[in-house]
C-alpha cells in the first residue's frame, strides 16, 4: 500500500500545497496512493502521539510512505531519523519529493539506520557528560549536593532522648527494637545514633544533616 503523510503546524497552514506536490509526483511516477493521512500537529510532539506513528506501526513490509518533505515527519534530526530507523527495519520504503530521498531496502536505509544509531549514542554520551560536569562544577563551588539539609521534628525527640537511647544500647537492646519504640526506621536509628555520639557538644547545638 501506499500512503501519503501530510502535517501543518497551525490552523493558518493549508495542506493543499502539500498535496498538488505529492500528486504531481504520483503522476510522474505512476503512482497511486491507497491512504492520506493529513494532520494539525506541531512537528515537536513524539511521533508515537501522532497519527504519523499510528500509520507506521500498521504498515506492512514493502509499503511505501509519501511526504513533501522529511521535515513533516519531525522538526529534528533525531526525531526525523528515529522515524526513517523505524520504517527502515519494518521494510517500509519512505519517499521526500523535495528533498529527493528515495529510503527503500537498499544501502541507503542501511545507512540512515546506522546514522541513527551513532547519533542516539552521541547524544546519550553528551547529557552524560554534561551532567558530569555541573555536578562537578557544583561541587568544586561548594553547592552541597544530595537532599537538602534540614533537621526533623523525629531527630530532635531522639536527640533529647539520647541518654535513655544510650542505657538502651549499653543493656544490649536491638537497634531495631529501640527504632520502633520512636517509631523510625532502624536504619534511620543507626545513623542518628552514629552522628550524635560522634558529635561535639557544640556540634551538637547545631542542625543535624539528614
């Protein structure tokens, strides 16, 4: 089958445009399209939302789609080359008239599935180390990285209580036992625990970081 993609952005768009081009191509070819699919939707929304993404899950091996242009399938790389992967490794052969792509199954498509995927990797490779960057950068800044610091209403209770936690502690009593009588997690406990007998007594005064 052969299915003809059209897709404006706005209301103020006509898809007449689109459609003398696609007919003037099918004539010169000899082509007849089966199915037109026209739709209003920004180029930035996912395609698998789209109608676009509909079409191609139902297309078959040896279909062909027709569009005036690869930018109507997405309004970038990754996103148009997403696309032509996908209809690529389904047999899906894609035409752009103005663009003058012929994607069949051929080396062509090879190719453009290759272009993707080292594209995809690039990209992944580049918002990780992006990330590594700021978080370094934030670091060497002095920005304290993490949860922010506060102290809990359930530490206070446990900082009053330390010295009944410590006669719990000396007369062999379960961590675990002693965090479910101040109703914490015995994990939580511990380190409650661990940080206030580690502390000074002016650290002590201080706000305790959770």
């Amino acid at each position: 089958m052969i299915y003809a993609y059209i897709r404006v952005s706005t209301e103020m768009q006509t898809s007449q445009s689109q459609e003398f081009e696609i007919r003037k191509y099918c004539s010169r070819h000899g082509l007849v399209v089966d199915r037109w699919v026209t739709e209003q939707v920004s180029g930035t929304k996912p395609v698998e939302k789209r109608t676009l993404g509909r079409i191609i899950r139902k297309m078959q091996r040896g279909d062909m789609l027709l569009c005036t242009e690869l930018s109507r399938l997405g309004r970038n790389m990754l996103m148009v080359m997403s696309t032509l992967n996908s209809c690529s490794s389904k047999g899906i052969a894609i035409h752009s008239i103005k663009d003058h792509f012929d994607l069949s199954d051929n080396i062509n498509s090879k190719i453009i599935a290759f272009a993707f995927a080292l594209a995809a990797e690039i990209e992944r490779n580049l918002i990780s180390q992006r990330t590594r960057e700021a978080l370094a950068a934030k670091k060497q800044a002095g920005v304290r990285l993490g949860r922010p610091p506060g102290r809990s209403k359930k530490y206070d209770k446990i900082k009053s209580s330390m010295p009944e936690i410590e006669k719990m502690l000396n007369e062999r009593m379960p961590v675990s036992r002693i965090a479910k009588k101040f109703r914490v997690h015995r994990n939580t406990m511990s380190r409650y625990i661990k940080n206030l007998q580690m502390a000074g007594p002016e650290e002590k005064s201080t706000p305790f970081d959770l």
